[in-house]
C-alpha cells in the first residue's frame, strides 16, 4: 500500500521499508492485542528487546540499523512517514476486518467485527488513506 501513495511531501521509499519492518518484532513475541491483557508498556518492552535480539542476530550490520531505525521511528509515530505507516497497518487490519466478516461462519450467520471498525474511526490522517477507508466502509454497507 505505501507504494500506492502518491504524496511529494513523504520519502515513498523510507515508507515502504518502514512498512517491511514495523512488524519484525512481532514475529519474535506474537501479535500482542489489547484483549491479551497485556499492558502499552509490556508490550513495547517486550517489542524493543525482541527488535535489539533481530539486531544482534544481524550482526549489527548497517542493515540491521537500519531496521531499528526504521522500527523505532515507527514506534515513535512523529514523523509524517511513521505516521502515514500507522494509518496504512490500521487500513490494512479493518481491510482484513471486512473479509473476515464476509465469509459465512459455522452457523451461517454473518459475523459482525463492529470492534475493529469502531477502534479505528477517525483515526487516520492521510487524506489518500481516509479515502480508501470511505470506500471500504461503503463496501461493507453494502455487504451487510
């Protein structure tokens, strides 16, 4: 998706390789949600060490600090590129959100993941993000 976005005021490139990364901690301690009862602070803790174990793994090569970098400027969320990547990983979740809700469940009945929508509304900044989120809102009134 960062590279579907047609801004000049943004470095597309650094978006992209911030959106390859933001993740890799997960990878190491799972993706903690808020219903795992996990405190903000745990969970970054958590993240930050799992990032500098990747770091070490890697050596401490340039690449490697660049990873953590990139992965503490999204943690950050100051910059516009780390802001425009926040945006893009909440799209992508209610994105997910909708194609969950349109496979029929067990019983046949349509599941409603209103949650995911909810927490998530009027949140986004870039204007082509919130765009895109429009349409997919419009999407899902027309499949429920």
């Amino acid at each position: 998706m960062a590279m579907l976005i047609d801004d000049s005021s943004l470095d597309r490139h650094r978006c992209i390789k911030m959106s390859l990364v933001h993740d890799l901690a997960e990878s190491i301690v799972g993706d903690i949600t808020p219903y795992d009862g996990v405190s903000n602070e745990d969970k970054h803790q958590r993240e930050r060490r799992a990032m500098n174990h990747i770091v070490q793994l890697l050596d401490s090569s340039a690449a490697a600090q660049e990873m953590h970098e990139l992965w503490s400027e999204y943690e950050a969320g100051e910059t516009s590129e780390a802001k425009l990547v926040k945006d893009l990983d909440k799209f992508e979740m209610i994105v997910q959100a909708l194609e969950y809700e349109k496979r029929p469940s067990e019983s046949g009945r349509q599941k409603s993941l209103d949650s995911f929508f909810e927490s998530t509304r009027g949140k986004f900044r870039h204007p082509q993000v919130q765009a895109w989120v429009e349409e997919l809102y419009r999407e899902r009134q027309n499949v429920k």
